[in-house]
C-alpha cells in the first residue's frame, strides 16, 4: 500500500498523502500512530497515513461491553467495530492494538454522564470522552510508542499558524465535530493530526473503497455509543435508581402543579414532546430541572430565554484576536450566534458569555464553544443561565 516516500500524488488517493500529516521530517523516518474505532472515518485515515510511506500503528481503546450495543450498527470502540479496525489493518500490512479501557471509560464518562443526568443537568459524553480516555491515553500511548504525531479521524482543521497551530471548523459544514473538541489543549495540537478535516464525507467513503477496505459503507457512530437503544434514561436509571424516582411537573411562573413526571432523568431544557399535560392554553416546554426537589419546572416557549451563561472550566487555544466578532455554539447541533466575553478565557477560568439576542433552550452541562469566524477559541461548560430580564 506504502507509495514514495516524498510528498507526491497518490496514484490511489489522488491526493498529498504526506502533506496531510504534515510530518517533521521525510515520511521514510516517521512512525504514526492512528486511533482507530472500527468506523470508516479512522480507518481512512490509517490507509492514507499508509500510504505516505511511514511505519504506521492502529490504536484502538476497548471503552464498553454494553451487550446489544457491541453489535450494532453504528456503535464505536466495541465488538464488530474491533474486529473492523483489525481486519482494516491486516488489509494495509499495518500493526494494531487493542487496549481495555473499558474501567476508565465507565468512571470518566458513563458514570459522568448518569451524574449530570441525576443533577438536572444534560451531558455531552462525547466531550468527556475525548477530553479523558481517548485523548489524554492515546496521546500518552502514542508518544511511548515514539510515534511523531497521533492521527485522527475527526472532521476539524489543524492550520499552521505564527506561535502554533490554530483549530479550525471542518470544510464540511455538515460534518464538522469542533463542537466536541473545543477542549484540545495547544500540546495536544501540535501533536495531532486531522487529515479529514477538508474532505467531505462522500470523498471518504470514495476512499475507503478505493482502498477496498471491508468497511468502506459502514453507518456513522451514534453520538452516545454506550446507548444500545437510544433510550438514554434507561441507562441512566439502571446507573441511578434514583433518577426514576416519580416527582411533580410544575408550572414556573404560576407554581401551579400540573401533573406527575416519571423520573428527573426523562428531562432535559428546551424539551416539549413527552410532558403529557394537556388542557393548557399554550404549548409548554421544559425550562428547568430541580434536582433537590424533583420538579420539573415548565412554563411558554418565552420563558427559555435567556441573555447570559457562566461558563465553568475553560479552555482557550491559542490568543483571542484583538477585535475578533465572537460566536458560540450552545448546542452540538446549534448555529453559532454573536456574544460577547466577560471574563477571562482559559486555564480552567469562569467566565460569562452574553448574547446579542436572547438564545433559547441553553442547558446547563452542555458546552458553550467558541468561535472567531471559522477558528476555534475554545469553550467551557454551561453551569448556570441568566434569564431575560421581564
């Protein structure tokens, strides 16, 4: 599978395969290390990490044995998917290893994850995950291994830039993952790798079976992998009994109780389907979670508004540009909208992001990442929002 050993033209891919790396020396001499789920994306990225003519490792973390979740379609890190990431290495003549983390990955993310669901909060596991087992253990792994950069095959840019790399959105707006990887530190960038980040995905999968890899039409991983089914609270309460404990649902502004909820857990702000409470005058929505009290307070859509968040354990890559329009993005899913900082950025610092317009359905424990343009500031998480003054 190897080509030259000098940044060239793929006569397979058709692209720079060495220029994708951005190695520190002649390909020949380096030795990449590639973290490798079993889905289509990483292993794309360990045949043209192959393909540059350097020694090139697969890593793959075992994080859960969650049952039905082990076969399924569309699951990562577990079961079929290791048995791809193998068989995807065998087929470039490349070494791979498996590691069990299933431990750490329990008490890092999925015990996390029934934590925050139990306080009223709503997770985004994907950000504990890659911010604990996959990174930080497959940084460390990658570096014993004496590999010069760690590859992955997430959807964001690494750009060069005066004083270190800077991270970027991905060109495809429609698969970008930056959301999930605001918390990459500068030591981190500089040592990984994203060859993805200016493909789009039809282009991946043209790859993959240019490659004629076993897994070139594999389905995409789900967000949450560790949910067999999607029922996210089932999981949850099989954690946290206590999560599934009945309780009152309750009307914010008037007080009035309009109903029984079936556990705290089967909640999260902005949330409208699923309250059955009918007879109202006008759609209601979940506004807040009371953990202590197990209310689920509701109230009209006008109520969801708010003006501010404080934003806890922040991280900032790289320096703010002086003058720079900021945005965030409160939601994985969410557009970014304009804001302003009070506050420092960084260094696990508070600080508070104020909206140009009020912003609806912003949840305490998701992330609030930050952008200039295109470029990723960084981000933190929502501890707690302001509504709009009345």
């Amino acid at each position: 599978m190897n080509s030259t050993l000098t940044s060239t033209i793929s006569p397979i891919f058709g692209l720079d395969t060495a220029a994708l790396f951005d190695l520190p020396r002649p390909a020949a001499e380096c030795r990449i290390v590639v973290a490798m789920s079993g889905g289509v994306d990483s292993s794309v990225v360990a045949a043209l990490a192959a393909d540059t003519g350097a020694e090139v490792i697969g890593i793959t973390l075992q994080l859960y044995d969650y049952g039905a979740a082990t076969g399924r379609k569309g699951a990562c890190c577990a079961g079929d998917d290791i048995a791809d990431a193998r068989a995807v290495c065998d087929r470039l003549g490349i070494a791979h290893y498996v590691f069990d983390h299933e431990s750490a990955f329990k008490e890092e993310v999925v015990d996390q994850f029934a934590d925050e669901y139990l306080a009223g909060r709503t997770p985004v596991p994907c950000i504990r995950c890659n911010m604990g087992p996959k990174f930080t253990d497959l940084f460390r792994m990658a570096r014993e291994l004496g590999a010069d950069c760690l590859a992955t095959g997430h959807y964001v840019r690494r750009v060069e830039a005066e004083g270190g790399p800077h991270l970027y959105r991905a060109n495809d707006p429609t698969r970008d993952q930056s959301y999930f990887l605001y918390a990459t530190t500068q030591d981190q960038l500089d040592y990984i790798r994203f060859p993805l980040g200016g493909l789009p995905k039809t282009k991946v999968r043209e790859l993959a079976e240019a490659a004629e890899l076993r897994n070139a039409m594999k389905p995409d991983s789900q967000d949450i992998c560790f949910v067999p089914d999607g029922n996210y609270a089932k999981i949850v309460t099989k954690l946290r009994p206590e999560g599934g404990v009945p309780g009152e649902i309750v009307h914010a502004a008037t007080g009035e109780t309009l109903g029984e909820h079936k556990g705290i857990v089967h909640y999260t702000v902005g949330q409208r389907k699923g309250l059955d409470i009918g007879g109202q005058p006008e759609p209601l929505y979940v506004i807040r979670l009371d953990a202590e009290t197990r209310e689920v307070r509701v109230g009209p859509k006008r109520m969801l508004a708010v003006e501010s968040a404080e934003v806890i354990e922040t991280n900032c890559i790289g320096s703010i540009p002086e003058g720079a329009q900021l945005t965030a993005k409160v939601r994985s899913l969410a557009k970014p909208v304009p804001i302003t900082l009070e506050g420092p950025l960084g260094d696990m610092a508070t600080t508070r992001i104020r909206f140009a317009t009020p912003e609806f359905g912003v949840a305490p424990g998701q992330a609030a990442v930050i952008y200039a343009d295109d470029r990723v500031i960084g981000g933190g998480w929502i501890d707690s929002t302001q509504a709009v003054s009345s």
